[in-house]
C-alpha cells in the first residue's frame, strides 16, 4: 500500500461564466494569468453554489467520490474559452492506457498519470466542468524522470507527450488525443467497447464522416485501476492511502486517426449545437441501426389447398408473418391452426362449416447480437368466424404488439449521442378463407 500525503481544502465562494467554442489547435493554448473575473475563486463558487445542485451532478455515480483540490488552481484561456484547471482526487484512480508496453512499465505509468478538472467559460458566460486525464508514453515518462505533476493543460504543455482524455464528470468519455511534443497526432473519434473497427463504407449520409474516420489506425485499450481510502468533511478532503495498480479487465479497441482541423468544440464538448458534436453526422452504428428496423406489414390473405371435394374435416396449421424487416432478417410471426368440413349444396354450391379456427401469440425471429429485439402482446390476439356454414365462410386474425430494438453502443464525438432504442408498434390482420 502507498501512503499519501493528506490534502486539506480551504472553502472559498464567488461567481462565475462560461465558455464558446472556437476551431484552434491546441499548440495555441496561451497562458493568461489575467482573467479577473473568472478566477479560482470564482471556479469554486459556481461548483458549489450551481454544479452541486446541477442533475449532471446529481445524477453521477461518482458524486462525494472525487473533489477538485482548490489549492493549486491554473488560470488560462483556450482560444476564447476561460479555463480554471485544479488537480482532482479521487477514491479510485483509474486511467485508459494503451496496451503496448510490459506490464511493469504500465504500471509505472498508471502511478504517473494525472486527473485534472477544467472549468470552462465561454464567451457567452455559460460554464461546463470536464475532467482531464494525462497519460503519459513511456519514453516521454522516461525524461520527465518519472514525474509530470507540473504538465497542465495551461502549463508546459508543449513538452507533454502521450495520450489526454477529456470526460464529463459521470466519466462519459468526450475526446481522446494522442500527442506529441504538445502537438495533436491522432484523435479518437470512436470510444465504442468491444466493437469492430468502423466501415467508412456504411456511412452513407456524410462524406465529411468518412474523411473524419479514414486514415484511422486500431489502439488497444485497458483500464488501470488504484483504490484509495479517503474521508471527505465539508470541503476538507483527507486521503489516507492507494493501494497498488491493477488491469480491472475492461479493454477495448480505439480507432485512432489523424486529426483534421481541430475543434475545441469537439474536443471538449461544448459551446456547439448538440454539446458540442456534429447533428450532420450518422455514425456507422446508427446507420445500421436505422436499416435493421425498418418494417414490412400488409394484410395477409390465406387460402389453403384444395379440400376433398367428397367432403371430411380438414384440419391444419400455417404460421404468416405479422411484420418483418425490410432490409434485416428478422421477423415477427404467428401460428394459426384451423378445422372445417366442405359441403356441396345444388342451390348454392361448395359451403364450408369451420369448427375451428385460432391464431395465437406472436413471436419473434432473428439474431439478437449486436441488436436486441423483444416482442411484446399488447392484447390476446383477436380470432373471428364470418358466416359460417355459407360459401362465404371467413375467418379473420389481429395481431396487435410491440417490438423494441435496443443497440448497446455509446455514441461519442463528433456523432451525437443517440439513444439507439426503439419501440414500433406491430399491427396486422389476417385474413382465412377456406377452400
């Protein structure tokens, strides 16, 4: 176990604004200790005094698990946003560390890496919180002597090479860059677990999509994970001691590609339409999503062979298609069994006596894979016999449910995050006429 030295937390209030958005790369971050209004002060009266009460905060798993060490606060700006930047204890210490060096050296890495938070102003006075993740690569760690605390966002940056994650505080991750020397090399644009790498070719509905994704290379991803034991009392914080440095078991492949024109907007996730993404865009997920649930359903019309014309019960079973996709292959399907007799009368001709005649439940066919499909009866299915005993004899089936797809995927930067969940409603009639 290490021991930790104990951090203590003075409290502060004050007033704050916050931040918009502007494409510049991220070797022009500028110092700017001169920022009166948005100070550190003023960073930590909005946490309190608004995040605290916010439903993001509320809402976090994380909530009284981590707080910003007011001590050490760094003021800056990013092209036009005002940063406030603290260094961020956590119960739990975890970081995505690229799976290419021994695990000796990952772990001296994982023991290295830092967790910040920005809080940022854009110029319209609207303020977002982010958490930052320095990762840094072994060779960088290797001449920084093992020890980057004094690598910001806002200072010596332009010496840092390795990998900086921006989260929201729920720890959604918004961007991933791989740098060099201060300078972006690769961006993350797909931070999806356990999923395939993107076909450029299934985005149909952007061009600008595919040239954000081509040129892309596949990284392999952990997490490393270290627990600490800490007791939070007002704004006091005291961390005792972390334990040592463990791969919790959740990898993923990242597609890591060469940056195009920088957006902060992007990389931070705000001060954009849509939290800062792209709503031209339509992810390869949600394009296939969107073609796996497009529905077929017309009336069916049912006629079965020819009977024995000298007449006998007839009985038998078929199943129809409520619904089905119309480019996927599922269906939703039901079983009808039937039994009549057939009669020939000279005034009329053939008549026909059904004694049975039934459609059950529906059900469901098709993968459940990477989309999970669940049929649901919303009413017992409604069987009718029309004039019976005549030559006109019918039978009519409704099928009336629901069917949901569900696409277990996060959708992140520049794609918008989409709920891939739908609920269509299942709908026919069938229609039997014995023969």
């Amino acid at each position: 176990m290490k021991t930790l030295q104990n951090f203590i937390f003075p409290s502060f209030l004050l007033a704050i604004i916050m931040t918009g958005c502007q494409k510049t790369g991220i070797e022009k971050i500028a110092e700017n200790n001169t920022s009166q209004q948005f100070s550190v002060s003023a960073a930590k009266e909005w946490y309190y005094g608004t995040f605290k009460k916010s439903p993001e905060w509320l809402a976090s798993d994380e909530k009284g698990l981590k707080l910003p060490y007011w001590k050490n606060g760094k003021i800056g700006k990013i092209g036009d946003l005002d940063v406030v930047e603290f260094p961020l204890v956590k119960e739990s210490k975890h970081f995505s560390i690229p799976n290419i060096n021994s695990e000796s050296e990952i772990r001296k890495i994982a023991e290295a890496s830092i967790s910040n938070v920005l809080f940022i102003r854009d110029v319209a006075g609207k303020i977002v919180l982010r958490e930052i993740e320095y990762v840094p690569n072994w060779n960088f760690l290797q001449k920084a002597a093992f020890d980057i605390s004094f690598f910001t966002l806002l200072k010596d940056f332009n010496h840092f090479s390795g990998d900086v994650t921006v989260k929201s505080w729920n720890g959604e991750k918004i961007s991933l860059r791989v740098i060099e020397e201060g300078q972006v090399q690769r961006v993350a644009m797909k931070l999806n677990m356990k999923l395939n790498p993107v076909n450029v070719n299934t985005i149909k509905q952007s061009q600008s999509a595919a040239a954000v994704l081509e040129n892309c290379v596949t990284t392999s991803y952990c997490i490393w994970q270290s627990d600490c034991i800490f007791t939070i009392s007002g704004d006091n914080m005291i961390t005792n001691e972390c334990g040592s440095w463990y791969n919790t078991g959740e990898c993923w492949d990242d597609q890591v590609c060469y940056p195009g024109d920088e957006d902060e907007c992007l990389l931070y996730g705000i001060g954009c339409p849509g939290g800062g993404c792209d709503p031209t865009l339509i992810s390869p997920e949600q394009g296939e999503f969107n073609n796996y649930i497009m529905k077929e359903s017309s009336p069916v019309f049912e006629t079965p062979p020819l009977s024995n014309p000298n007449g006998g019960a007839i009985s038998a079973s078929f199943t129809w298609d409520v619904a089905k996709g119309q480019i996927a292959n599922w269906s939703v399907r039901a079983n009808t069994d039937y039994t009549y007799e057939k009669f020939y009368l000279v005034s009329y001709g053939y008549s026909y006596n059904l004694t049975h005649f039934n459609t059950g439940t529906a059900f469901y066919v098709g993968s459940n894979t990477m989309i999970q499909s669940t049929y649901t009866q919303i009413n017992p299915t409604f069987n009718q016999i029309i004039n019976n005993g005549t030559q006109y004899t019918q039978a009519k089936s409704h099928v009336v449910g629901s069917l949901r797809h569900v696409m277990g995927v996060e959708l992140h930067l520049p794609f918008c995050p989409t709920n891939l969940d739908f609920t269509d409603v299942i709908d026919n009639w069938l229609t039997f006429t014995p023969n």
